[in-house]
C-alpha cells in the first residue's frame, strides 16, 4: 500500500497472505478475504490497483488466480473503493521503463522508489508496483489536465472518460 500526493509516492505497508495448500480452495479464499477486508479497514485506501491476468503456466492456476482476484476485488467492492487494473507490460514499464523486466528488477524499482530498508518478498513487490504504476499515471492524468484546463468541476478533478483504466471519469 502507499500513498500518492502528487509524484509524491510513499510506502504505508505491504505483505503477503499465505495459506496452508492442505486447505480446501473455498477455506484459502475466505482467509486471503479476511485478511484483504482487515488491511482495507485498517488503511481505509481510496483505490485498489490490481494486474491484470494475461498468461499463466497451466489452466488449473489461472483459474485459481482468477478466483484470488475476484475475492480482492470483492474485498474492495465491499467497501465501494474504486479499482483499477493493469496489465504487467505497461506496470513494468512504469517502473523500469522496460516491459519486460524480471521480478528481480521489480524489487529492486520498488525499493529505490518508495525508499525500502530491504527488497519485499516478490508478490508484495507485485502489489507494490501495481500501486507505485497507477501513482504514476495518476500523477501524469492529473498533470495534463491542469496543463490543458480540464477536468476541474465543483466535485473535485475529474477525468476525461478515456483518462483512466475502467473509463470513468
């Protein structure tokens, strides 16, 4: 999780929720729920990023991916937190400036970026970089509106439709 004010970026938390693979699947989704919903209550975000599912090594892990997915967005949902996704080009980008990085290059953007003492374990830094690309993109949105005039309304900045992931404004 961090916090973005501006281009502005800092770390508020991050970790990762293990479960037993002894567990029934419906058990492991309920306790990664849980455990969304309490860091959710905890931090009160006002957005969730997420990457977006492209490939995965076999059909029995994307569809459990999928379902992990489906439960953060629930978590979020829950809350009424807006969500956006990403897919892993354009988060590596953001954070490298190369597409195709390596989770070793993950970590150590993530580090340098939000100032770590030491690099996350490879899922947080995932979720961290999710976080530090839609940082970055809003930063960027945010800054051309006010260049060009637009998207100032007596609700606050908003986005052109095509601004964000998702189209809303």
């Amino acid at each position: 999780m961090i916090r973005a004010q501006g281009n502005r970026l800092e770390h508020v938390a991050h970790g990762t929720v293990r479960t037993s693979p002894s567990q029934s699947q419906d058990r492991r989704l309920h306790r990664i729920f849980t455990e969304l919903a309490k860091v959710i209550r905890e931090h009160q975000p006002g957005h969730v990023s997420l990457e977006k599912v492209f490939l995965a090594r076999n059909v029995q892990s994307a569809l459990k991916l999928g379902q992990v997915r489906g439960v953060a967005l629930l978590a979020a949902a829950e809350r009424d937190i807006a969500v956006s996704e990403y897919n892993a080009v354009l988060v590596k980008k953001a954070l490298t400036g190369y597409g195709h990085a390596g989770k070793g290059q993950i970590q150590q953007m993530v580090t340098a970026i939000l100032g770590l003492p030491g690099e996350p374990q490879e899922d947080a830094a995932d979720a961290l970089a999710a976080a530090i690309c839609h940082g970055h993109l809003s930063a960027f949105g945010a800054g051309v509106l006010t260049a060009t005039g637009r998207g100032r309304s007596s609700r606050g900045l908003r986005w052109p439709a095509d601004a964000l992931p998702g189209g809303k404004g």
